[in-house]
C-alpha cells in the first residue's frame, strides 16, 4: 500500500482505499502508523476491523538492564527472576460463572432456533472480551520487560509440541493425561507464544530461548535436581539445602542463569 491509500478524515475518523471498493471509512482506535499492509478482518461478534501491520517499535535497549529470566508458570502467567508475578488478566468470577450459565442454556437450546443463535452471540461476547483482555495484557507486558532489561531469556517450551494431546491412542494411550491437560489449559489460556513473538519484535536480538529442561526441578541455591514432577507445587522447597521459594520464581532464577 501507499502512504496516499489511507487518510484522515477529522478527529476520529480516517478512509482507507480498499481496492475494488473504493474508500472504507474506520474510526481509529490508535493513531495510524507508516504501515507497509493492512489486513480487514471480522471477529466472532461482527464487528470489522482494519489493522496496519507497521514495523514494530524497537525498544531501545537500557543502559541499566541487566539479565531477567521469565518462566511460563501455570499457577501464574509469568514468573519473573526478580520475583514478580505476572497474571494475565482473564474473566472475573461473575463472568465466568455467565459463561457457564449461557453455555449450558445453549446446550439445551433447539438447533436452529433463534433463542440458539442469541444464546451463541452473547457467547462469543464475553470470550472476545476475554481475547481483548488477553491482547491488552501481552501488548504491556512485552513493552514493560524489553524495556527495562538488557537480556531477556524464556524458557523454550515448544509450544506446538506440548499442547497436542497427549491422549495418545486405544492402541498406545499416552502418559500423564491430566497433568499435561492442566498445563496445556495454562499456556494456552494466557497466550505464551504471542507474549514471546512480541518480546522478539520489541527486543530483537535480545531474546534467548533456554532450554526447559529441568528449570523446575532444579534447585536455584544449590544445584540439586528434584527427581519426579513439579507442576502441580506451587512453593520450591530444596530437600538438598532447605532453599524456599515460589516454584515459578525457582524456575525463572534458572533461566535467566540460561543453563539447562
Ligand atoms: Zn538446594
């Protein structure tokens, strides 16, 4: 597209030339950015959105930023090695108890009727609420942490990988169904690969990707490895050396030290 395909047309509105349409009128959420493409899409509630892909704004690296480790916890967003604890806001209580109000109400509705295709809209209402909540959370927290450190490391969790089923089949069921099920629920609810994308968009260069073995288990003071799984312990205690600590923080401690 050319700069000359989109422009204002008073406070909040703008025109972009869709081409075999002529001038699309949009009110701008943000200011418009020297964009090289835009893309129209429609969401689940049918509202329209234009978005002008622009070249990230790189985030310049800090003189005082030093080397922060971020693990993708599952009783929390995001650990970080300072200690902080990220949560990713999703739907309050109340919401989710709507939610499941409307979802059993659609279960039982007639296929077809007009009370099921409601029922479906005012659903997809609060799960693209969720969505933008989500979006808002990974836009903030990727400009917060490439701006304030130098190095940022991430445990490399291979998402793909660890959200397909482990079910297995009749023939060759899997192994750990249902803590793999819970940690695919966490990953996937909070948005870990696009928070990750952002951060290599914001902070080129200066994203490292650790690897995930054993950050977990392994103790930060000492070294020790705990044999067996940790996911589902919410404190580190070190049988080793006593050492305490919130295990996602534990973990984050030995990503930013960026050994296996
Ligand atoms: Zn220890």
């Amino acid at each position: 597209m050319k700069p000359a395909d989109v422009r204002r047309v008073n406070g909040r509105w703008s025109q972009v030339r869709v081409p075999k349409v002529g001038w699309v009128r949009f009110r701008r959420s943000r200011p418009v950015p020297a964009a090289r493409s835009y893309r129209v899409t429609q969401d689940r509630v049918g509202r329209w959105h234009v978005a002008f892909a622009a070249v990230p704004d790189l985030i310049p690296v800090p003189d005082t930023g030093g080397v922060v480790g971020v693990d993708r916890g599952v009783a929390v967003s995001a650990a970080l090695s300072t200690g902080e604890l990220l949560c990713c806001p999703g739907l309050r209580p109340k919401e989710t108890e709507r939610l499941c109000r409307l979802q059993r109400r659609f279960a039982r509705s007639r296929r077809g009727s007009n009370r099921r295709a409601r029922l479906r809209a005012r659903i997809a209402r609060v799960r693209t609420r969720e969505a933008d909540r989500r979006k808002d959370w990974v836009e903030k927290t990727s400009t917060d942490l490439a701006r304030r450190f130098a190095l940022i490391r991430v445990e490399d969790l291979r998402i793909g990988a660890m959200t397909r089923s482990a079910r297995g089949t009749p023939a060759a069921p899997g192994r750990n169904v249902a803590r793999k099920a819970g940690l695919n629920r966490g990953i996937l609810a909070q948005g870990w690969g696009l928070l990750v994308r952002r951060v290599e968009q914001k902070a080129p260069g200066r994203v490292e990707r650790v690897p995930a073995a054993f950050t977990s288990r392994r103790c930060f003071a000492c070294g020790y490895v705990v044999a067996g799984s940790r996911e589902s312990q919410a404190r580190f205690c070190c049988v080793a050396c006593g050492y305490q600590s919130n295990a996602d923080v534990n973990a984050a401690r030995n990503i930013a030290e960026g050994r296996r």
